[in-house]
C-alpha cells in the first residue's frame, strides 16, 4: 500500500493512531482530498511539513515581513502567481531562481510555471510554501507592480547616472520634477495610505534604497527600490516640502498636503543625514478623519470615569503622558471633543495640527518663525479661552505658563513626558514649577500605551497555561479589591489570532490604549506639599484603587481585546 500524508504525520507524532483512523474513515465517506481534510483540522505548517516530505520537496521558512526584491516580481506575471499559487522568491545563479508554490504535485501547475519562464531564459528550484504565506507574498504585487515598475524603467530611460546627483555640481530641479520620479513618489504615498500606514521611512542603505511603512505600530518594508535613485527621491519630497534641495549635510523639517484617493493627507516630513545618505521619515495625518471617543480609543471602568469626571471641573490641568508614539495627542483630541460645547471658547497649540475639529480655534505653532509653545500660550490667554489644548509641554517656560492658565480659571489640557502617571508631579517639579502650586494646578494625571487589537475575525479562545497563567494570577491579585471580585477565576481564557486575509495574516487589526489615571486627592495634596517621594506617591496610587497599566491590559486581555504578549511588551 502506497505511503500517505496521513502515514508521514502519524510516524512523526503529528497525530494518534486514533486521529489516523478517523481521517481515513472520512476519506472514505466523503469526497474530499487528503489535504484538504487535514487542514480543516490541523494547523497548516504541520500538514505542510509532511507534505514536502511526501513529495520531496524542500519548504521555504519565511518570516512574516519577508520582503520580495522588486526585480523578482517581474519574472512572474501577476495573473499567473494569482492563478496557480507561486510566486518567484529570489535569485540562485545567472540561470536559477527560487520559486514558491503551493501545489507542487500538480502537473498543470509546473507546465505552467515552464511556460511562464520560458521567455526568461532561467530554470525554476521549487520550493514548498503554504497558502498562507502566499497569501502574504502575493500582496507585494501591489507595491509594485505595474505602477513603480513602468516608472523605473521611464526612469532608466532618462537617466543614465542619477548618482551624480549627489554632487555639488549637479542641479536636481530638472531631474526630480520629471514624471518618473514624480511618479514613484506618488506610488509610494498612494500605497501608504491605503495601507493605513501612520509613517514611511525612506532609507538608504548599501545597495539599495529600503520604503518601510509603519502600520499599527510596527514597521514592515514595503519596496526595495534601486540605490541610485535615492537622491532623486529625496529632491522631489524636499520640493514638496520647500526645503533646501542642495542642503543634506543637516536634517530638515517640512510639511506638504496632497489628495489621495479622494482624501485630503497632510504629511509631517523630515530628513536626517546618513553614511549612505538623507533619510527620510514622513508621518501622514488625515485632518479630516474625524476625532475618535475615549471609548473607542480604549478608555473603560475606572479610568474612563476619571477622565470624565475631571473634564467637568472649571478649571485645572489635565495631562497625559507616555513615550513619542503612544497616542497621547490623539487622546488630547478626544478630549477636546468631549469639551467642546456652544457656551466655551476651545483654544489650541498644535504641532502640527492633526484633526480638524469643528468649533476649536486651532493654532500650529512654527518654531522655525519664533512661534512657540510658550509664545502661543501667553497669546491665547488674551483670547478668552474657557479651555487650552497644548500640545507638549518641552520646557520649564510652558510648564509653569500652563501651570498659571490653570490656576486662574482655565482647564488646560497638555501632554508630558514620563514613564507612569505617577511621574508626572516630580516632572513638573522637575521643569521648575513650584511644589506648592502643584495641587491647586493639577487634575488628573494619565498615562498609557498603544497595543495592537487582535483580529475580531480569527481570534480564538484558549486557556491560559503555564507562564501565561502565572503572569495573570499575580496581575489580578495586586488588583483593587472590588476589580479583584470582577475577574478573579478558578480558570482564565485568554484570545489567540492566528491571522486571516483580513488582517493580511498579523492576527491584529488596528491599536487601543491601555491607561492609568491618578487623581488629585486631598491625601496627594498633602503629599507634595510636604515632600515628594515616590514611594509616597505609589502608596497614594494604591489607596486611591489606581489600576495601573499592566492591570488595565490584562482587563482587556481577558476580555479578548488583546494579546498578553501585547501588554508584556509594552509595559515591562
């Protein structure tokens, strides 16, 4: 009798003697393919790794960002890969190149695949890969091809050696406002937008130029582009930007806006000089995407109702603090539209202005010009705000300005930068406020992190185990009592997500925050009257019930909002 799948998984202690006689029987009742009834119910590697020993062929391990060389993609056509699952990975030799595919056992499939390289004068090695990462590969035909491809070869039409642009005596006007570097440019913005991207870092390396994309927090490279139009590419967006053009000794900062796709984006541009040459970091900013609730930014239980409390008082500061990416502006914004009613005068300081809100006077500071935080600040208290959006508190002169508009009747609303919440008041000490005006000026202090969601369409529910178990168990038991009593549990179930086409395969689908809120209570006024220490501090957090990040997090993992891995990442 012939060797199966099913025969390789069972020798390999993939599966029982019982699971093997069940998987035959349902051969045999039904009208189904080995393959397929393996993986309706095992994991896809597994079946997969048995598969290339079935068939002798070797499987390709890949990493989830694994990017495709651009030239790569040309010796395939897109309908091809799309139509008989392969996909041309990379090259061996002058006459040899790597090629993915799916079902290697299928004679029309490999006639094809000669078919297709015939007018490539190359042989094919094939190579094992599953239907998931084929899925994840086949989407970086849209990175590239037809659009970025027929603009490189306009390119090389045009210009015969663009790395002499580089020189001093070289003008790049000309070159960088032709329409094939103008049209990779545009290629590059268009597919980080409707990538959701929030930044792209174009980046000069050895021996070619790397277009990453930051997507719910994590950077994946999108295109590898040739080295020798990095310069071009670096002119045209300092164009865009009415930056100097023959300055690349020293980093620059611009802003541009640009219709994509329908939508308005602004872009936040800045260059940074490198051995290999100008990097280029540009975060996109749709000002017209409307502002998000606290409840949907992630806000929940307690914290959620802090916020809200201390949004109604008359007047104070409230900040939120976190590092450079941790959604604090976007969480100001909300805010702002909490606050924003007929009766009040909203005021801000913004850099750059983010979201357009509606009935808030938004102002973008221009450091460039000697328009400052500080400068702004004393403006606006001549505006006869009822409430003031600062952007970032940077130096000692906005703290203690900011300090001065919540002492005098205004809510203040701003952003700092510490670790916790429980930073916040040494902080501000710190830039050169006065201890003693700390209490009467501060609300509410919150600090948080953005952690990726998990997939809503692939998640699965599992029992925590192990290290898992371990971490949640002494998570909940330092948890204020009455929260204890909520999610304290014999057993804990936690979510997986495996990923799927509508995550393109990450198991996460957009961010939340997960926070934590200190008041300012009577007992914490004392406090720094007194003499601030942090363990003063972190006593008070604790009578207050504070649930502090890590608890928050785990809240929303047992609700299957995130992952534990998220959390840990993000908090330890």
């Amino acid at each position: 009798m012939p060797i199966t799948l099913i025969d390789i998984l069972l020798r390999d202690r993939k599966i029982t003697a019982a699971e093997a006689d069940s998987f035959r029987r349902e051969l045999r009742t039904k009208r189904i393919t080995e393959e397929d009834s393996l993986l309706a119910k095992l994991p896809e590697e597994i079946v997969f790794e048995a598969k290339s020993k079935f068939y002798g062929v070797p499987l390709k391990k890949l990493d989830e960002d694994h990017t495709i060389p651009p030239e790569m993609l040309t010796y395939i056509p897109e309908e091809a890969a799309r139509t008989y699952k392969f996909i041309a990975l990379s090259r061996i030799d002058s006459d040899t190149i790597e090629v993915g595919m799916v079902n290697p056992q299928d004679v029309r499939v490999l006639d094809a695949l000669k078919f297709t390289l015939t007018s490539k004068n190359v042989n094919a090695k094939i190579l094992l890969i599953t239907p998931k990462q084929f899925e994840m590969l086949f989407q970086q035909y849209s990175s590239l091809h037809g659009e970025v491809k027929e603009a490189l070869q306009n390119l090389e039409e045009d210009i015969a050696d663009i790395d002499a642009m580089a020189g001093p005596k070289i003008d790049t006007t000309e070159l960088t406002a032709n329409a094939p570097i103008a049209r990779v440019v545009a290629v590059i913005f268009k597919h980080a937008f409707e990538g959701n991207a929030s930044d792209v870092h174009i980046e000069p390396l050895d021996k070619n130029t790397r277009v990453r994309f930051r997507v719910d927090g994590i950077l994946h490279t999108s295109l590898l582009l040739p080295k020798s139009i990095h310069a071009a590419i670096v002119s045209r967006i300092k164009i865009l930007t009415n930056m100097k053009i023959d300055e690349s000794r020293v980093p620059q900062d611009g802003r541009f806006r640009s219709r994509i796709s329908g939508s308005i984006i602004d872009f936040r541009v800045a260059t940074f000089p490198t051995i290999n040459g100008e990097k280029v970091v540009m975060r996109l900013l749709d000002p017209f995407a409307g502002v998000k609730s606290l409840e949907e930014l992630g806000f929940v239980g307690t914290n959620l109702e802090m916020i809200k409390r201390a949004v109604q008082k008359p007047y104070g500061m409230i900040l939120i603090t976190g590092p450079t990416g941790s959604g604090k502006s976007t969480t100001l914004q909300s805010l702002l539209g909490t606050t924003n009613k007929e009766g009040a005068n909203l005021v801000s300081l913004e850099d750059p202005v983010e979201y357009n809100i509606e009935g808030v006077n938004q102002s973008p500071v221009r450091p460039e010009l000697g328009y400052t935080y500080a400068l702004g600040l004393r403006s606006i208290l001549r505006q006869d705000p009822d409430i003031v959006m600062v952007g970032e508190i940077r130096d000692a002169e906005t703290a203690q300005l900011a300090v001065h508009a919540a002492l005098t009747g205004h809510v203040v609303l701003t952003t700092l930068h510490t670790n916790n919440a429980i930073g916040v008041i040494p902080r501000l000490v710190d830039m050169g406020v006065e201890s003693y005006l700390v209490p009467s000026a501060v609300v509410l202090a919150v600090a948080q992190r953005l952690v990726r969601k998990l997939c809503n369409d692939c998640k699965q529910k599992v029992p925590a185990e192990g290290r898992a178990k371990k971490i949640i168990e002494e998570t909940v038991a330092g948890m204020p009592d009455d929260t204890q009593a909520k999610v304290r549990s014999d057993a804990y179930w936690i979510w997986e997500a495996p990923g799927c086409g509508k995550c393109a395969h990450k198991g996460t689908k957009g961010r939340l925050a997960i926070a934590e809120a200190l008041e300012m209570t009577p007992e914490l006024k004392r406090i720094v009257i007194e003499g601030i220490t942090e363990e003063k501090i972190i006593n008070e957090s604790k009578r207050q019930n504070m649930l502090t990040m890590i608890q928050d997090g785990v809240m929303k993992v047992l609700d299957g909002m995130i992952s534990l891995e998220e959390v840990l990442q993000s908090t330890v």
